[in-house]
C-alpha cells in the first residue's frame, strides 16, 4: 500500500480514544458543531472507563464540610509533591461543577436520604488541611464508570459525533512544520488502512497496566497512544511512577475498590490484626494508595500473610452488614462471588497490591496541549496535538493519585481541551497539506506486521514482559532489580523483532493488532524501567529499597523518557493559579 492509493476522510478533528476523556471532548466539540471523528480499538461502551468503581471526587460538602482548596491540599500532598500545583488547583476548583455537568448528562449518581448526592470517603481525603477524614467521592453505587461512559456516549450520538468504532490507530502523520494532522488507522475487521486527516487530534487511549502479569486492567489498555507519542518525538514523562492498588483480588488482580474500605472495610493480616493502625495511624486503612500497598507487601514479606502459602492479607467487610454490601457496593459481591466463590457478606476477601494507574505518559499543560520543553523550564505546544485522561501526563497526580481523582481528571481536562481546540479551529480554518512521507513511515509499521517471523509467539513475549516488568520494576525496586529489569526488557524488546504471529499461514488481523500493542508495550516497558533506574529516591508509587528518602533538593523533578533510551528532567510546577503554593513536607497519614 501506498500513501497515494490510501482511503482518506477528513474532519474537523480526531479523538483517538472513546473512554470518559475522549468522549467528554468529543461531546463538548460536536456540541458546538465541530466535524468530530472518534476512533476506538473496541466498542466505545467497552473502553475501560467502564470498570470505574468508587466514584469521583468533588468537594460538594453533601456529608461533611468540605472545599476544593482542601481537595487541592490533599491532591498536592497525595501526589508526593510531585503533581503541578496550577493544573491541581484548576482540577479541584472545576469539580463541582463538572459533578452536575454529568448529573444533568444523566448519570445517575447515587443519593442520601436528602435528596443530594451521595459522597463516600475514600484514601487520602482530608478537611481542613490534613485534619478529619472527608467524604468527597460521588459515587453511582460501586459502577460509576459504566454510568459516566453510558451517558457520554448517548450524548455524543445525539450531538451526531461521527465514530470509527473497532479501528486500531496506528501512528499520527505530521506536516513538514510539524503539525500533526491525523492518523493513519486499520480498520480491524478488514484489515484496511485508512488515513483521517484533522485540523487537530486528541490522544485519549486510557493508561498502560499490561505492563504488570497482575493488574486491574483490561486486556487493550496497551498504552498505544503514548508510544505513538513517543515515535512522533515527544518524550514521555514520569514513567517511573506507576501505582499498584492495595486491593486486587489475591492471585487474579481484578479490583475491590476503594470505595469499601471508605464504607468501612478495613484489613487484617494472620493474626486478626489491622495492621493498618501501625502505618497510618491517623488514616489507617484510609491512608494512600502507595502507603497501603507498601504496608501489605511489608506484612507479607515479614511472614504476617495469610492463606496456605502466606501471600496475601484479608479485607473484612461483613460487619457493614448485608443491607448496605448489597445496596452500596452490589458489583464487588458479584465480582468476588463470581471469582472466587467467596460472598463478602458472609467472609472476607483475599486481597494482594496489584498493577492500577499510569501516574505518567504524555507532557500536556491544562489546556490539554501536548507540550515539549524549549529548557529553563520553558515549553513549547505541539502544534495540532492534544492528549487527555489516562494517557496524558497533565500532571494532576504527581507521584501517586488518589482514588476518584482519575475520573475527575478525564472530564476536567476533557472538557479544557475540547474548549481549546474549539477557538484553534476558529483560528484555522482550513486544512494543511500533508506531508506524504509521515503517512509513508506510518504505512512502513503496517507492512513490517504483514510477515510472521519463526521465533515464540505475541502472546508468549507479551507474557514474559509482564512477568520481567513485575518481577524487576514492581512495588518495590533497587539499583539491582531496575538493571537487571533494563537488561532483561532490552532483550525481549530484540526478541520482538523475529515474533511469530498466531498462524504461520495466514496472518490475521488480531494477530496484527496484537503484535502493534506489543510493540507498544515493549517500547513503554523501556521507558518505565529506564526511568525507575534514573530516579535514585523514593516517591509515592516509586519505592527504592537503596534510596527510601525521599530528596527533594535532588529530585523534586519530572522525568522525559526519550525514545532513543535517553532520560532528562524538568521542573514541577510549584506555583498555582490563585492560592498560596504548598511546599514539600513529611507525608503522614
Ligand atoms: C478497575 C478500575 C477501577 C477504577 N475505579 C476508579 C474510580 O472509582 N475512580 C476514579 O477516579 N478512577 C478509577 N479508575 C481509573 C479510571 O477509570 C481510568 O483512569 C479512566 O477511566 C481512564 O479513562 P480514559 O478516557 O483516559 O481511557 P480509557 O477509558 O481506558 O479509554 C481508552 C480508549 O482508547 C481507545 N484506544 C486505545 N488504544 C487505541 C488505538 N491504538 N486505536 C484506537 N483506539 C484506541 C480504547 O478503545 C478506549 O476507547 C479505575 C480504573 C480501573 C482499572
């Protein structure tokens, strides 16, 4: 195939991606009557945004009192100092209003008896500045992204959003100045390329958790759209940080949401004691993500693990009572009835830290524009490129996000890039001429995945990645795991070159697909550890055995990973919109 003889369509602007990012930017650009193309690898329903569970926060004060400046405290602090204070502050103060922004897009968030909607605690929540335990996570029972996807997605059919449902993205072209203009995409069913040509393009393809062998993940979150970003030149940041929830389910890794520890769950290790007392004992076991997950790994690794093989630690929630388990948290009965025979009502559940949220991916500022810095702390936008969600790096979460801040993020940040990519089109009215070469490289990638190599298959390396990438890179590293993980990662990412596709005879276009997301997987796989290896400190989700200060004279930095292997730095955004910055201190809870 050649870039001449390829099918094009043209539209104002593409999303790649049909989670709560894509499509809350989609709704906003369609609403003013942009031509939108939305593109999905799965049905848009099916994205992942679906399996959110806990909720979302805002500071409504339906519970108890609260404000957004407390909301911004607690993100800057749960981020380890690490997150940008101005995109903190814009996020926290958005929040209400994007909460009845939803509501009146129909998700049916839960209510209390006042009519007003249901707020639960979750970790990490404070009032008043490190005080009380606040209660500031909406909630649609315990499937809060099945209703905020559902109600986006009929919003976006009414506003008539045109979607590309089952097409693979496979790389963005450029002009010769560097503006992107659209991707080169492969219908899956017929393995047709197509070029959608767009006065600007969102990236919006949800994080990377196939990295780790246990992980909340589905199995598409290959995090496509930030190694496309990669190849197009832009380095990604804060790879290193990846957070691992305190609560999958033992040995299979699906999610037991937060939300039941802030309805009143709590853990206990073999001896019937909550161990969380003697880590946080202000929070306990609502204490942040990281410091849950640490305390777990510590317990099992000092012989405190229960079940035959001492490997993982109980979550007790049948003293809430069968009423509120079956009105407040209905999809985790299911899930662990379904899983492993276990009924939460009656007995507790095996949980184990498992692969969560990509905390990095692509540099973006709070307009959603994807950014590359000029140095001295200067940035520059990609002209044309915008990320959002999951896979962009705004950066709201720092070294570790606190629960019910992602989906928050997704429609805050959603909703700035559609607005800024709406005044862009304003000012650009017309489409740019394509550079012929960039589709040409794009198509190169399609033709290298026609031809099966004879070594293992995509499945077998997509399997030994994960096992590497936990084994070296995983809740707790050191100098000597993250060499070994650089080395053992280089290798397979060699092995790559040479993979067998499923069938020697005929290559078909799961296969292909497959093959695309690891290559994508491999590169970020990179990425992660290079960067982990660089970070010689302990932050949030990065917990380095050798180095278990954290050092903010040295590293209160962002990394950029560059795809020829190199790692560079840049400062965090300290200085917020309107309020008083808030400087680094000891993280207790
Ligand atoms: C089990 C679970 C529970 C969670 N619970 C909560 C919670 O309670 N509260 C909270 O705040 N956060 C929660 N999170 C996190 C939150 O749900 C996600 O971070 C967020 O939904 C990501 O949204 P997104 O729009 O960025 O991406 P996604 O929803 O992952 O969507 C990605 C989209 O990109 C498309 N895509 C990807 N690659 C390609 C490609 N190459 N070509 C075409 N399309 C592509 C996919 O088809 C999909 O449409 C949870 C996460 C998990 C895993």
């Amino acid at each position: 195939m050649t870039a001449m003889k390829l099918v094009r369509r043209k539209f104002d602007t593409l999303v790649i991606g049909a989670g709560g990012g894509g499509l809350r930017s989609a709704m906003q650009l369609a609403q003013a009557d942009a031509n939108v193309a939305v593109v999905s690898k799965v049905f848009p329903t099916r994205s992942h945004t679906v399996a959110a569970q806990g909720g979302m926060n805002a500071a409504l004060a339906n519970v108890v009192p609260d404000n957004w400046h407390w909301h911004m405290y607690d993100t800057v602090k749960g981020s380890d100092y690490l997150g940008d204070q101005d995109a903190i502050e814009y996020m926290c103060r958005a929040a209400s209003h994007l909460v009845v922004e939803l509501e009146h897009a129909g998700v049916p968030f839960s209510r209390l008896d006042n009519g007003k909607i249901y707020q639960r605690p979750f970790g990490g929540q404070s009032q008043d500045f490190g005080g009380a335990q606040a209660a500031r996570t909406c909630a649609a029972a315990d499937r809060t992204g099945h209703a905020i996807l559902h109600s986006l997605y009929q919003q976006n059919i009414r506003a008539k959003t045109h979607f590309f449902d089952e097409y693979f993205a496979i790389d963005l072209v450029k002009d010769s100045d560097g503006y992107i203009l659209g991707a080169v995409v492969l219908e899956i069913e017929t393995g047709e390329p197509l070029l959608i040509e767009a006065k600007t393009t969102l990236l919006a393809t949800g994080g990377v958790g196939q990295l780790f062998r246990t992980n909340t993940n589905a199995h598409i979150n290959t995090g496509d759209g930030i190694a496309m970003a990669l190849r197009a030149g832009i380095p990604v940041q804060d790879m290193e940080f990846f957070q691992f929830h305190p609560t999958g389910i033992a040995g299979k890794g699906m999610l037991i949401t937060e939300g039941v520890r802030g309805e009143g769950g709590y853990l206990v290790n073999k001896d019937g004691e909550r161990f969380m007392e003697r880590y946080a004992p202000h929070a306990k076991d609502l204490a942040s993500r990281d410091v849950v997950s640490r305390a777990i790994a510590i317990e099992v690794r000092e012989g405190r693990g229960c079940g035959p093989n001492a490997d993982h630690v109980m979550l007790k929630l049948e003293h809430l009572g069968a009423e509120v388990i079956k009105k407040r948290l209905p999809g985790i009965r299911d899930m662990a009835m379904t899983f492993i025979g276990v009924d939460p009502i009656e007995e507790p559940i095996p949980v184990f830290p498992t692969a969560h949220y990509t905390m990095g991916g692509i540099p973006t500022n709070r307009y959603g524009q994807v950014v590359v810095p000029l140095g001295e702390g200067a940035e520059e936008p990609i002209p044309g490129l915008y990320a959002v969600g999951e896979c962009a790096c705004v950066s709201v979460h720092g070294a570790n996000r606190l629960g019910g801040n992602s989906l928050l993020d997704i429609v805050v940040f959603g909703r700035a890039a559609g607005n800024h990519i709406i005044e862009h089109l304003a000012e650009h009215r017309y489409h740019r001429q394509l550079d012929e070469g960039s589709i040409d490289q794009a198509l190169a990638r399609l033709a290298r995945w026609e031809q099966s190599g004879d070594g293992e298959s995509v499945d077998e390396l997509r399997q030994e990645l994960q096992r590497v990438m936990e084994e070296d890179c995983g809740v707790f590293r050191t100098e000597e795991t993250l060499v070994q993980g650089v080395a053992r990662v280089e290798a397979l990412a060699e092995r790559l070159q040479n993979v067998r596709l499923k069938d020697q005879s005929k290559v078909f276009n799961t296969a292909r697909i497959e093959a695309f997301e690891l290559e994508n997987l491999m590169a970020l796989g990179l990425a992660t550890v290079k960067s982990a290896l660089a970070r010689k400190e302990s932050r949030g989700a990065h917990s380095r055995v050798d180095y278990p200060d954290r050092d903010d004279e040295r590293w209160m930095k962002h990394s950029l990973y560059y795809e020829d292997g190199r790692v560079d730095y840049k400062p965090v955004r300290t200085k917020p919109l309107t309020v008083d910055t808030f400087p680094p201190k000891a993280r207790v809870y």
